[in-house]
C-alpha cells in the first residue's frame, strides 16, 4: 500500500499523543483476535518481565571457524522478492538502504524493560526543532502509551514527533526482530525475517509495522537471523557473522549459496562479507553490531579488544581490520572489554542523518554508570567523531543498565528509511506479469507509491492498455492512493495488456509506473476447493513429519485422511480467530520434534491443452509465527518444488509467517503436464518449517483458467506474427475441417485460401 497511509496518522494526532491509527483500529473487533499469536505467552506476564538479546538456549557457535572474513559473491542482480518461486514476489528492481542512509524516523519499543534507556533515546531524537526525525513507538496497550507519553515529555520530548503503534509484542529488542526495510523500483517496502520461537509476538511486529502502520508491501523472507547480524553497506553489499550459516545449516537446507540468494533476491545484497563470529564467552549474541559499524561508504569502527581480553576477539576484531582496509573502508577503534559475560562495547550506535547516538558508560557525557569508565567514554567519543567527520553530532546514551543484557542501543531501534527523491516513486505489486485474467472477472490492481520525506501522495490515476502501450483507456481518475483497486476487465482480447499507475504528489509532481504484460480475454475460470467433490475426486491428508527428509522426493509423506468435518472447515474462507477457531482444520496436536506436513489432491478435469493458466491459492497461518510452505509436486523431477521447475527443500511456490491469516500463491502458464498427471490429478504440498508447531488452515483452492484471445492477424495460423509458408501448411493440414476456416464458413476450403494468400507478409 501507498506510503500516504504513513503521513495520514502522523498528522491524525491529538494535542499530547499520536497514534499508529491503523493498527490501533485493529486492536479491537473480530479481525484483533487473529492478530494475538495462537499460543499467545502470558501478555501481561510478558510485559513486566526482562528478556535478554540472547536467545533462550544461548546462540550457536562453531569453535572451528575461520577467524578471517570472506565473500560470497555470484554476480548478477536480482528483481524477484517474494518466494523462491518468484510468485510470491512483485517483481521490481531491490535495494537495501545502507546503514547510514537518510533516515525519516526511528522504531522503539517500549513497555518491557529498559524503558529509561528507550525514553533518553526518544527525547534526543525529537526534543530539538532542528529536526523533523519521527519516533515509532511499539507498546502493547493504551496505558502503556500513556505512561510512555508521561516519560517522554519529562525527558523533553516533542511528543507531535512520536507516533505510538499499538500491538503485542514481548521484548525490546527492536533491532533483531523489526523489518529490514528496502526499496522496491524506489518506492519503500520492507522484508521480515524469522526471530526467536519463543517471542511470536516480537516475530511478527515486522508485518504488522509495514502493513498496518507504515501502509508498505513486506515479503517473507525464509532466513532465521536477527537484524543485529546484518548490515547493508555500500554497492548492494551486506556484512554478517558467520552465525548466519549456524542459524540456518545446511541440513536446513541453506547453504551458503542460498542464503546468499535469499539476501540478494529478498534484500538487494549482490555481494555478502561473512566475518567471523565473537566467541559466545566474550558475547552472547553472536551479532556483527556488537563489534562493527558502518559511519559512511568510507568509514568503519571496529571494537578493540583491551589488553587480556579473551585472544580469540581479538583475532577477529585485529583480522577485520585489513579486510575492511581491503574494500576501501577508513577504520576506527574503539576500545572494548569484558566484565565477567558482560561485554562492553561503543560500536553498538546507530546514525539518524547527521547525528550519530553512541552508548556511554561513565558519569561525565551522561548521568548515571561510573565513573571508572570515564576515559574510555572520552576515548571512544573523539573516535566516532572523528570518524563521523564535521557536521556530524555525536550524542551519548547512558547505556551502563542494558548491556549486562547483550545489548545497547542499536539493538533497540530501527531506521525507518527517507525518501530523498524530488519527485515520487511507483511501483505495481499486482498484476505482475504473466496473469492469464477471464474478461469481465474482477481483479484486484495494487501498487506501491512513495513521495519526498516519506509525505502523502494525493491520488492516483489508474488506466489499461489492450495493446502493449500503443493507446491507453482510462480505468479510473483520482481515486485515492489506497494501493489497491478492483477493477472489473473490459470485455477485451489481448496478449499484451498492460496497466498503469499514474500517481499524484500534493506539489503536483507525477511519477508513471507501468505493469508487465498480461492476457485478458473471454473465456472460463474454474475453480477447485472442497466445497465440492472432497474424498471423492478431491483429497488431503496430513499430520506431521520427522524431518524434511521424510518429505524430499516423497508425493505421498502423509496418510490420515481428512474428515468430513476437515473437509468442512477447508471449504470456505471464514476463520476469523486464532488456532482453536473451528471454522479452520487443524491436525492433531504434534508430537514433540515432528513439522506440520499436508498433502491436498485435486482432479483437473480440463485437458491441459486447454488451460492458460494454473493458480493456487491457500489462507491460513502456522503457529508461533512460524514459516508455512507451499509447495506442488513434480512429476518429471519426483519431488516437491515451485513452479519454475526447481525442486527441494525451500524452493517453494510461497510461503507465510504471520499470526494471522495470510495468502500464499502462486500461478503457471508453462509446462503444465510437469504438475498435472495423466488422470488429472494435481499434487501440493504445505509444510511447517519449524517443529512443534501447527498450521491453521482455513482454505485451499486451485484455479483453472481458460481464454480465447482473438489473433491480431486471423490469417496468421502459427502464431508466428506473420502470415507465411507456416500458415499455408496449417491452412491445407486443415482442408476439409475447420482448423484453417478464415472467412466463417465452419469448413477450410478454397476461398480460406484466398484470405491467407490476400494477408501474406508481416501481421500489422
């Protein structure tokens, strides 16, 4: 949806308080109650107590690795987000703001522990008029805004720059859990990852953030990794530890070629740097922010290790070093030190624009620590100075009470992205390109649009093309920039029909986005679901598996079938609460260590020469916020894969992570009889990626669609886009039938001749 939605409740503001509106509509009423995880640990029990930035059942760690950095880099640049599949995506050119790009404002949680950390933060950032920066606040309720809104303005703050998002969420770690924000063709969108299990409600603060707050598309990216262990540099290139390759092995399924994919596909990181990871003695996160930041396309701080720290830190702090030197970076060092597990460190800031916020630790930048640590505060502080170079503010934040907890404050915010340019940005998220849509259906146009700051745009105009851009036909004038419309589809027949997006800025500057090409035509859509036929011509079966091994290369993983009240419950899309709502099926609880697996079977009865286009499509959500998978089986590869004709585990057509109902689609034109049996049997799969944790299925559909598009040049029986010797065998292959039957006689005979012959050359 269009960024407009974000300037609206800034502005819906009232003389002491703003809220996200958005989200704290849906707070209340039917649809919240979808939106509170399914196993939902104690709210209010979450709320008062502390968690650590260190993973219950500490962070994974290889005592073998490198201590020297390295790239992975295969070339290219990708413009697909979305699912493996592509069809999950929207297509577009993608970029990662770099760490130190503009910034428009900054996400905080507040509400669990550290608020007094939080509210220093939220009262430099806006306190001064000489800024415009915005402060996102997360709190799980009403009464927490209120208190948080009391401390912020004791501290100074301009609370007409503070924007509260009401949602669940269980800790303060904003930075591992919250979205990683991109550009997609310009316009801002953001991308969600996976976060700890046992914080759901913190794993999906990324979707709700970008969808009901910010009013932004986001995708879900199948990688395990928390911010803190990312970030994007100059030249699409992204710096991590080597904890990216424990949190997602290669028994998962990720080697180090597909994560580095995922972040190129999903994040517009051409290139990744892998550094090696702090031993877990020195820092229980295992995160590059800890020790390692990016200043500016020539500037790095690098942590270093005082004298006696532990020798292994030291390697890989004193290693990345040169590294750094090697692409072009300036390096700066910090000192940085353990007392006991407590790791202190003053490259754990963060960069809004040109101020830099640094964590302090003795008693003369800020009140509070001690005053032991004075010297290396005042060390620390002429570095990042220097670093940051003139013009630049350097802004110390008492830290001495969060970092006994694996974290300062780059782990508690997030960098909403500006939008610098002049002029707007477009995109079009829907359709795609490759749609096969029935003409006269309904079909749903989407797109994205962002103005300068991040401002509102003020409507957009929406028109079509029947061929490919030649002359355009208004669909629809100034309506508003709600980054979605139904359109009802003229009656037309095209293979190149495109849709365009004129949007509109208060200035009155203009930006045109332009779709791919799609089919519109008359003809059938017909569609598949257990509302009919189910255990008899349409099957699921389900329950759970050990592994994805017990599902690789397996069409069949699963043998309880479904029940009648199953079939019930996956034949309409009604289910409107969590994971016990009876409107959905819901297998058997798992047993311990075994994944949500289920198959569904169809019978296409088309041949498959008549279908244009094959569509799924299923609603519903995995426990816990864990990743649900779609996948559709491949009868010349014998396994489970996606449409583009790659198989194995994570090459899904889709996938969801959300506590909430959400889709996942997908659709092919191409290579049908990979997917369709001889007895028209179609197969798919959807698979949890986590064990323990159910999938809420509410629907699941196939669409079979079928158009008649009238040839631009009757005479041209090939398709060739010329009338020719082709044609002319077509035509006398023909004779006597109707195959060839050019003049609307129902028979292929002399006078047929005479038309092709007329039409010979070039199609106009």
């Amino acid at each position: 949806m269009s960024t407009s939605r974000l300037a609206a409740t800034i502005f819906a503001c009232s003389a002491t308080l703003c809220f996200a509106a958005d989200s704290f509509a849906q707070s209340s009423g039917e649809n919240a109650r979808q939106r509170i995880p399914a196993n939902p640990v104690g709210s209010e029990q979450e709320h008062v107590s502390t968690l650590t930035r260190v993973r219950d059942g500490g962070t994974p760690y290889n005592p073998d690795q490198s201590l020297f950095p390295y790239a992975i880099d295969l070339g290219g640049i990708a413009e697909e987000p979305g699912g493996s599949g592509g069809a999950g995506g929207s297509g577009g050119l993608i970029a990662s703001p770099p760490e130190y790009a503009p910034t428009r404002g900054v996400l905080y949680q507040y509400g669990n522990s550290w608020n007094s950390v939080v509210t220093a933060l939220v009262a430099s950032l806006t306190s001064s008029a000489a800024f415009d920066e915005i402060a996102y606040v997360v709190v799980a309720n009403q009464t927490t805004a209120n208190s948080a809104a009391t401390a912020f303005s004791s501290a100074g703050a301009n609370l007409s720059k503070v924007v509260f998002i009401v949602q669940p969420n269980n800790s303060v770690w904003m930075r591992d859990y919250g979205p990683h924000f991109i550009f997609q063709n310009g316009t801002l969108a953001a991308v969600d990852s996976h976060y700890y299990s046992n914080r759901p409600q913190d794993n999906f603060i990324p979707t709700l953030v970008a969808d009901l707050t910010l009013g932004i598309p986001s995708f879900d990216q199948g990688l395990y990794y928390s911010g803190g262990n990312f970030q994007p540099g100059p030249s699409r290139t992204g710096f991590c530890t080597a904890l990216i390759t424990l949190d997602n092995p290669t028994s998962g399924g990720h080697t180090e070629t597909f994560i580095r994919e995922l972040h190129q596909t999903f994040q517009g990181i051409d290139t990744l740097h892998i550094l090696p990871q702090l031993p877990f003695s020195v820092d229980g996160t295992g995160h590059i922010d800890m020790w390692m930041y990016l200043v500016d396309e020539n500037t790095v701080i690098i942590s270093e290790f005082i004298a006696g720290s532990n020798a292994t830190a030291i390697s890989v702090t004193n290693n990345a070093v040169p590294y750094m030197q090697g692409l072009g970076f300036e390096v700066f060092r910090p000192q940085a030190w353990n007392v006991s597990t407590t790791h202190y460190t003053y490259a754990n800031a963060f960069r809004v624009n040109n101020r830099i916020f640094v964590p302090c630790y003795g008693t003369a930048l800020a009140p509070g620590g001690s005053a032991t640590y004075n010297t290396r505060d005042a060390d620390a502080l002429a570095k990042w100075q220097a670093a940051a170079g003139p013009g630049v503010t350097i802004v110390p934040i008492q830290c001495s009470s969060i970092i006994g907890a694996s974290g300062a404050i780059h782990c508690i915010v997030k960098q909403v992205p500006r939008y610098v340019a002049t002029i707007p940005a477009a995109h079009i998220t829907a359709p795609r390109g490759g749609e096969v849509w029935v003409a006269g259906s309904t079909q749903s146009i989407k797109w994205n649009a962002t103005d300068t700051n991040n401002a509102a745009l003020t409507n957009v105009d929406l028109a079509y093309s029947a061929n490919d851009g030649g002359t355009w036909t208004n669909i629809a004038t100034a309506v508003s920039d709600s980054g979605s419309y139904n359109w009802a589809t003229p009656a037309i027949s095209s293979n190149n029909v495109r849709v365009r997006v004129t949007a509109r800025a208060a200035d009155g500057d203009t930006v045109i986005a332009i779709s791919n090409a799609i089919r519109v035509g008359p003809g059938t859509a017909t569609v598949y679901d257990f509302s009919s036929g189910a255990g008899v011509n349409k099957f699921g079966s389900g329950r759970q598996t050990a592994a994805w091994t017990n599902v690789n290369g397996n069409n069949n993983p699963v043998s309880t079938a479904l029940t009648t009240t199953n079939y019930a419950a996956l034949a309409t899309s009604n289910s409107t609460g969590g994971i016990t709502d009876s409107n959905r099926y819901v297998p058997a609880a798992l047993s311990s260590s075994n994944e949500s697996t289920n198959v569904f079977r169809f019978t296409i009865t088309e041949p498959i020469a008549d279908i244009d286009q094959l569509a799924v499509r299923f609603e519903g959500f995995a426990d816990f916020c864990t990743q649900a998978e779609l996948y559709v089986w491949n009868l010349s590869l014998n396994n489970w894969g996606d449409f583009s004709g790659r198989v194995g585990q994570n090459r899904y057509i889709d996938c969801w992570a959300g506590n909430f109902d959400g889709n996942m689609t997908g659709f092919t034109s191409t290579n049908l009889s990979n997917y369709i049996a001889a007895d028209g049997t179609i197969r798919f799969l959807v698979y949890g990626d986590r064990p323990n944790d159910e999938i809420g299925h509410d629907y699941i559909s196939v669409t079979v669609t079928n158009v008649n598009i009238a040839p631009a040049c009757p005479a041209d029986l090939d398709g060739s886009t010329n009338v020719e010797g082709g044609d002319l065998a077509v035509l006398l292959a023909s004779w006597g039938g109707i195959g060839g039957d050019l003049d609307g006689t129902d028979t292929t005979d002399g006078a047929d001749l005479a038309v092709l012959l007329s039409a010979w050359g070039p199609c106009p």
